[in-house]
C-alpha cells in the first residue's frame, strides 16, 4: 500500500482572480504544475509509482481550521474537496488509479497557529492510522508532502 500524507494549503487567486499556478520538477526531471502547492508533488509520486507498476493508494489530508471553514471560491468547494477533484482529473486524464481518500480520518484537522501539542496529537492521529493500514497490508510505503501549509508537518 502507498500512502501520502499532505498539509493541505489553501487556493491564491492573482489580481486578475485567476488561480496561482505552482510548479514542480521532480527527481526524474518530470515536470508537473499545479493550482494549490500540494497538487503537482502528489501528482508526480502517483506517477513515479505509476512507472515503477505500482500506484498511490490512499491520501491522508492534515487540514487546518482554515482549510476546512473557507471555500476555495471554485465550484463551492473547500480546499481539500478542490485538491480532491484536481487529483481525480489528473488520475482520469492520464489513466491512473484514482486513490482513495482516507475515511478513517477524513481528515486530521489541526488549528491555524498549533501549539506543540496539538502538533503531536495530530502526528498521532496520523501515526495511528498508518500503523492500522500497515496491520492490514504487508507492505506500507508512506510519502510525505510538505508544501502546503505550516511546515510542522515535517515532524512525523
């Protein structure tokens, strides 16, 4: 099983209220670009994978409270629902598995400014699931992605 794990950021729009665009290389020299900064880095491990035989099975969000409360002004939807639909066209586009969105933790949900211990608690949460999956698969392949939002997700 192969997992990410994502801070999920929130969608800019530029002056002209037209969705920032982010780019991404990655360490095959594949280029990747994206509208939130989560959405070409996970776009490039399902493809990596993908190249290698095997696929991304599930994604882990870490929303903060921003995230969750605010629309990303396109189609209604929040950040995370954005970021989903994005990875689903993605996937279509290119013939990939769309992966699975984690139902045990939906969403591991984490204030704007957390303390040290909301931190941890949000890292156990995650810790917690993925030693479930890995108790249910032989294999657990865990990719981390930082890019979007605080950065204290580098602490798992």
């Amino acid at each position: 099983m192969n997992i990410v794990i994502t801070n999920v950021s929130i969608v800019k729009f530029t002056k002209e209220n037209k969705t920032v665009t982010y780019k991404y290389k990655d360490e095959e020299n594949n280029e990747f670009e994206g509208h939130m900064t989560n959405e070409a880095p996970i776009e490039s491990v399902i493809k990596r994978l993908h190249d290698a035989h095997y696929q991304l099975d599930k994604i882990i969000y870490i929303e903060s409270d921003t995230i969750r409360e605010r629309e990303a002004r396109i189609d209604n939807l929040t950040s995370a629902e954005y970021l989903r639909s994005l990875i689903n066209r993605y996937c279509e586009e290119n013939g990939y598995q769309i992966p699975e969105y984690d139902e045990m933790t939906d969403s591991v949900r984490i204030s704007n400014e957390p303390n040290a211990r909301e931190v941890s608690e949000s890292v156990f949460k995650v810790y917690n699931r993925v030693v479930q999956l890995s108790r249910e698969n032989d294999e657990v392949n865990i990719f981390v992605e930082s890019n979007g939002g605080g950065r204290y997700v580098l602490t798992m």
